[in-house]
C-alpha cells in the first residue's frame, strides 16, 4: 500500500491485504533475526486491525485483558479514534494508549 495513505483511509479489504503483508515481513523477519524490524511489522500490524473493529463496542470505565500479556489488564478512561486511553491495572498507574485490537473483550 501506498505509504502516504492512513489506515482509516483503507476499505476493509485493503486493511485484511496490508495485515497478511505485515505479517509476512514480520514473519520473515523473525526468521532472519532481524528483531527490531519484526517488532515494528508487528506494531503496525496491530494498529491496522485495530481499524477493522468498532470502537463502539469498547467502553470507557470497563477492564479488558492484554493480548498477548497473560495477566494483565487495562481499564480504560476514555477512546480516541481507535486508541483506549487508561492505564494497567497494577501497573504504574501512569495514563497510556493502546490499539485496540490488543484489548480481549469479555465473553459474557
């Protein structure tokens, strides 16, 4: 894709497209030990997905665990754009934003 374009520019099959593409690099990258590049392809990867979900469906006031961080959680203060803003709980209190797309919502 067209490095220019934002993310909240791309239709849904475009942002799927740009996801398998990050995930190949990072893929590839991991491969070849190339570790900060992997972590980069991984973050944007994570970043595109989060503009496959609503918004909408996160609330503010709620506790959600981290993907990929067993344990943890985030309790979120408010949204902005597909950003939660809130801190960890247990953590150093400090504010912070996250995709999200790192945020597992709970199954009722």
């Amino acid at each position: 894709m067209n490095e220019e374009t934002r993310y909240s520019q791309f239709t849904e099959h475009e942002l799927r497209q740009e996801i398998a593409q990050l995930k190949e690099k990072a893929r590839k990258a991991e491969q070849l030990g190339i570790v900060n590049e992997f972590a980069v392809l991984e973050r944007k990867a994570i970043l595109a997905q989060a503009y496959l979900l609503n918004p909408k469906d996160f609330k503010s006031g709620e506790i959600y665990a981290i993907e990929g961080d067993p344990g943890v959680f985030f309790k979120i203060d408010y949204l902005n754009g597909v950003f939660a803003w809130g801190y960890r709980l247990g953590g150093s209190g400090k504010e912070e934003g996250i995709p999200i797309s790192m945020l597992v919502q709970n199954k009722k």
